[in-house]
C-alpha cells in the first residue's frame, strides 16, 4: 500500500516536469554555480537493500540534489542481489526528503521537488545479470534510461552504478536491435558510465560491445578481491579495508555518523548503520558535485570522487575476463597521510579529501533541520588572474585569491598547492615530499618559479594548482579553483 504522502506528491506532480538544459562542459573547469544550467544529468541505478551501503549513499546525494538534474532512481538486482529489487525503499528515502526539502532551499535553491523524484524512481528486471537482457527483457528502467539518452538535451547523461548494470545493457541492447547505427552510435555518445567495481557480470560485455562508451570502473568481483583493491574503497576504507593508513578513520566511524549524519531529521534517520564500509557507491557522484576541485569530463584532473587514468588495465585475479580496451581506471596519487607518511595508491586519490567531504555532509544534514542563521555555508574562493595560464621554466607565477569570501562572515583560511599527478609536467619530490615549492602557500597571494631542473625530456606539460579556501565556521568547509599553468618551450 502507497504512503498517504506518496500520494499526495504523485497528485501534484507537474505534467511538464523535464530538467532544465544547458551546454555540455567537458573538458573545461567547472566553476558555476549549484543553481547554474550546466547541472550534470544524472540516471541512479542501485542494488538498495544488498546491504546498508546503498541507502546511506541515497541519503547523501538527496542532500545535493539541487547541484544535479535527477533522471532515473532505479532498483537493480547485483551480484549480491540476485532475484529482488526494492524500489519502495527508494521511495520511503524520497518521502523522508519530502519533510525536509523546504528547510534544504532557505541554504541553498534548486532542489528537486519531492514529486519530481517519485516520477523517477523505477526498476529492473528481478534478474541477475546477463539473465535480464535480451529479447522480452525491457523493464520500466530500462525504458526510461531509452527515454533519457534519447532526451533533446546536449549535455551527457552520467549513470552511476551501483548495482547491477543489466538495466544499462538492456537499454542499449535494445537501441542496437532496434535503431540505426548512428542512433546507437549518438546514445553510446551521450553516456558518462560510473561503476562500483562490477556488480553483475554486464561489466565486460558492456566495455567490449561499445568501445567508445565513457566508462569509469576499477573491474572485478569481490569474489577475487575486487573491493579491497578498488579506488572507490577509498571513501572509508581503514587499515584492514583497501589498507587506508594515512586516512582518518575516525570520521567514517559508526560514532561519527551517529553524532553528524543520524541524529538531524528525518532524513538522518534514514541513514542505517554500515555492516562492512560506509558508503561505497558515493565515489560515483561525488565528482559531479559543482566544489570547483573537478571537471567530470577529466577523470585525471582528480576531486573528491578520486582520479582515474585511461588505460587498458592487466589481467588481475579478481578480473572477470581479460579487458579488450582502455577505460579510466585506477591511479595513484601521493599523499601525506595523519600519521605523518607517505602513502602512494588509489585509495589515496579519495581518502585525500576526507575530511572536506564529510565535513560538507554534515553541514549539509544540518540544512535539513536548522535555520540558516544556524548553520555553515561553504566560502566562495576567487581568482585574481585566469584559471589557464601559459610560462616557460624558470619563470615566476604569482597566485591571486583576492576577492573570496565566505557567506556566513567567518574567518577563511588558504592553502595553494601543487596536484602533480593532475598535471603532465614532470616533477620530482623535494626532500619535504612536495613536488613544487609555493612561497606563502597558506595566505591569499602566494608564487612560485616554474622548475627548470631535475625534469624528463621535453620539459613541457600542465601544472595542476589547487587552491582550497577553508572556512572558520563549524563544522569547516572547503571549496577549490583549479589552476593550470602550460608550461611551453
């Protein structure tokens, strides 16, 4: 039986509703704002109810609904979730969102009406696998990923998947069979791919039928070890899961997320306690988020979502099959850890920024139930100068972040630094660690010299500089412009 609340959105749901359009920003600094048109399409498909992972990541993405256009909150069978789907526990997170989606737009606007989301959510096929696809295979996921792609919108459709992919593969098994090979061909165009490992056996079938699909995946199954070894592992991984040393485990605790995501509203008390890790499929959209660290389009630029570089990955153990093309895969990033070492892996590309991303998350639960006076807002870092800079080595960069500011009148704090494993300019670490030296890194102008020594043939390439400007508020909160300096002969 429908909630007496699920009825009651249904009914006001508007006949036109469609996500506003915007121009497809690939391969450019994103830099708008949450409200802006150049929202990233998103289509959800998830094996909720496999285990708590999946609702806590329902949880959190609801809560950045406004920086999304929501298209699809599929349930989805998994390896793990062979014969079930559950879209009512969807719903039931919608209506949780519903008691709190006003008091979320005094912070910030744009979020999606409860409504809207309802209209959304759907299913696959109660299948495992390659069990659902096929002729007499369409489920009303599958459809309504055929009715998105298909949408007059130029922006790319990003899908997440967080459980099984037979939904995905059904949908364009079906535009293969069913349409011309330049519909199949401007649908597999469209689509921005996100995998949680492999959660059914489609994952191959899916990188070697369509060789140009954009497609983000550490492969394989649990079963080998997959998950141990996955970049996505990284968002709470500690020091048995993917061996995350330099992390602070502290924050992705039980205890933490008792005190900072549970206990505010309705919407927290949808957030069950994890069984294994917190949140393993939040790496998926947690790039999409509009934080002006990453540009979805450049998965080896790097953000909270981790980094991932393009290649055709080796044979491994927990590898379903050997790959047949490149794909963004899994990279290292080098990163100082608490514990005061130096941790060169995958997981660190995540782990890195745990604590800005968990700190937004609680901030954000916080908007569900306090007024904004009550509550912290993210600041707003500036540029003095253009974001894409052009010098020769040895010459000096001055860094501007005059004009920041932080809505709520706290006090900010600067860090300038060097993402070396963004960027293509060869470096090599001083005896501190860091790759390039940046004179006052902790105020609002800092420089540095472009290196003219211990450098690879031909000594050009890209250099990758963050600025994060962190606010005094509580709990702090961070935000990043990126600035890219090619550094010509």
């Amino acid at each position: 039986m429908q909630s007496p609340i699920l009825l009651l959105l249904l009914s006001i749901l508007p006949l036109s509703a469609q996500p506003e359009r915007s121009r497809d920003r690939q391969g450019t600094a994103g830099t708008a704002t949450a409200s802006a048109p150049s929202k990233p399409r998103v289509f959800i498909l998830t094996d909720i109810e496999n285990e708590p992972d999946d609702t806590m990541s329902m949880v959190r993405l609801l809560v950045y609904a406004n920086h999304f256009d929501i298209e699809g909150l599929v349930a989805t069978t998994s390896i793990h979730q062979r014969s079930r789907v559950a879209p009512q526990r969807i719903r039931r997170i919608v209506e949780a969102y519903a008691k709190v989606r006003e008091n979320l737009e005094r912070h910030e606007p744009g979020f999606p009406t409860p409504a809207r989301l309802l209209s959304v959510v759907s299913e696959g096929l109660p299948l495992y696998g390659m069990e659902g696809v096929g002729q007499s295979k369409d489920s009303p996921g599958s459809e309504l990923l055929i009715q998105a792609i298909g949408r007059d919108d130029p922006r790319p459709l990003w899908v997440p998947v967080w459980g099984g992919s037979s939904v995905l593969a059904q949908a364009l098994w079906k535009i293969r069979a069913t349409r011309s090979p330049q519909a199949l061909a401007q649908a597999v165009a469209k689509l921005r791919v996100y995998t949680i490992s492999d959660p059914d056996d489609y994952g191959p079938w899916l990188r070697k039928e369509f060789p140009s699909l954009f497609y983000i995946a550490s492969p394989g199954f649990n079963a080998g070890g997959a998950y141990h070894h996955a970049t996505w592992s990284g968002i709470s991984g500690d020091h048995f899961h993917a061996r995350c040393d330099g992390a602070d485990f502290s924050l992705v605790t039980n205890e933490w997320l008792d005190l900072n995501i549970r206990r505010k509203g309705p919407l927290g008390a949808e957030y069950p306690r994890w069984e294994f890790l917190m949140e393993g499929d939040t790496p998926s959209f947690l790039n999409l988020i509009n934080n002006g660290l990453s540009d979805p389009g450049r998965p080896d630029w790097g953000g909270w979502g981790g980094r991932y570089e393009f290649y055709t990955p080796r044979l491994q153990k927990w590898h379903l099959q050997p790959e047949t093309r490149p794909f963004w895969t899994d990279a290292d990033d080098e990163v100082l850890g608490i514990d005061g070492r130096w941790h060169d892996d995958n997981h660190a590309t995540i782990w890195r920024w745990r604590e800005a991303f968990q700190n937004d998350f609680a901030a954000r639960m916080d908007w569900t139930v306090k007024p904004y006076a009550g509550a912290n807002h993210p600041p707003v870092p500036m540029l003095g100068h253009p974001a894409t800079l052009t010098a020769r080595r040895g010459q000096r960069i001055d860094l501007s972040a005059e004009g920041s500011s932080d809505p709520d009148n706290d006090a900010v704090s600067y860090h300038w630094f060097c993402y070396s494993e963004a960027g293509s300019f060869p470096l090599s670490s001083a005896r501190s660690g860091q790759p390039l030296e940046i004179r006052n890194f902790d105020q609002p102008k800092a420089w540095f010299t472009v290196p003219t020594t211990r450098f690879m043939p031909p000594g050009t390439g890209s250099l990758h500089i963050i600025l994060a400007v962190t606010d005094h508020g509580s709990p702090r909160l961070t935000r990043y412009r990126r600035v890219i300096v090619n550094v010509v002969e």
